[in-house]
C-alpha cells in the first residue's frame, strides 16, 4: 500500500521563531523552540483543547471546548512582504500578527492543502489545519507602530495570513531548521466548487 502523505521537493527554512505570552497577542521572539503534544511550551495558545472561536461558529457555539488544531501560527516571509507592501509599510513584524514561525521558501504558502505536514530533519512533525484568515488583532498591534495603517491589515492579508497547525511529533526547532512539505497524496474533491458556493 502506498503511503497517504507524500514528501515534496517544497521546503522552508525557519526564519523566525516566537510565542504569546499568555494574556497576550504581540509574540515574543526566540531562537530555539521546544514542542511537545500541547504545542510550543511558551505558548499561550497550547493544549490538547480550545474553546472554539468565530472561525467554526458554523460547527460550534463560541466556546465550546474542541481539539485545539491551533497551537501554532505559521506564515510566509514572502506572503508577509507582499502584506507589507499592500499596507504600505517597510515591512511587517512577525512579533505583531502572533506568528508562532516564519517560513521561507515555499510558494503560496497560505494555500498549502489541509493536513499536510511540516517536517524537519530531526522528526520535529507538524500538521496544518487550515489557512488562516486575518484578523483584527494584528490591525491593533500595528496601529500602536504606524497609526492610520492597522485598519488596512485585514484586507491587506487576505490570503496571506499563513496556517495554523498542531504538533503531531514533539522535539525542538530553531531558526535555520529547513521544514520539508509533506502532502496528502488524493486529488481534489470534484464537488469542491460546488459545495462553496
């Protein structure tokens, strides 16, 4: 039997690394960071459970406790100068949209298909949920740096807001670590179009 994932010749080398504090949304950066089954241990958004948010009101009462598939927020470095750009900024902090890791190299990296996985050369396994979509949160931080811009980060990052994911195989990642993409091996469903229209 062939196997359901297979590896693909896409790769992303960490270019940053940070948590949220708890009680918190600006990320702190760091070096190193170490992953078990909850997610990043400095993580504010770690742990086997989460309550449930906007994003699946059409599956759950807000706050009801689900599977946390959030335990980490990764973007793209490319996705996030192309955000810069629209907003009209130098450039975008990772520190400022709550980024848990920035990837560089990976083409349409906010569109990498659901499940997937992330994986470095230790074993280190993460598994993307879904595509993320903006936000205000990050607006807010931002208009604290440049005020009159944080309202344009939400249309600005659409499409371009990364993933979120959770830890499939605990172990440590650090900045120059190179994630390999690993992607479900099915074609696409043929009613996809239709079902989200």
């Amino acid at each position: 039997m062939s196997a359901a994932l297979k590896p693909t010749e896409f790769s992303g080398e960490i270019v940053w690394l940070g948590a949220v504090p708890q009680g918190g949304f600006a990320a702190a950066p760091m070096t190193e960071m170490e992953l078990d089954f909850e997610g990043p241990i400095l993580e504010a958004h770690r742990g086997h459970t989460r309550p449930s948010c906007s994003r699946v009101l059409a599956q759950h009462p807000r706050g009801t406790e689900i599977s946390n598939t959030r335990q980490v927020t990764i973007l793209s470095a490319e996705e996030m100068a192309e955000t810069a750009f629209a907003m009209g900024l130098p450039e975008l902090k990772p520190e400022w949209v709550g980024a848990s890791i920035i990837l560089r190299g990976i083409p349409d990296f906010s569109h990498i298909p659901p499940s997937s996985r992330l994986q470095a050369p230790d074993g280190t396994t993460l598994i993307v949920d879904m595509e993320n979509r903006p936000c205000v949160l990050p607006g807010k931080q931002i208009e604290m740096e440049h005020p009159g811009k944080g309202a344009r980060y939400k249309p600005a990052a659409g499409g371009r807001r990364g993933v979120t994911g959770w830890v499939e195989r605990p172990g440590r990642l650090k900045l120059g670590d190179v994630l390999r993409l690993h992607v479900p091996d099915q074609r696409r469903w043929n009613k996809a179009d239709e079902a989200l229209t």
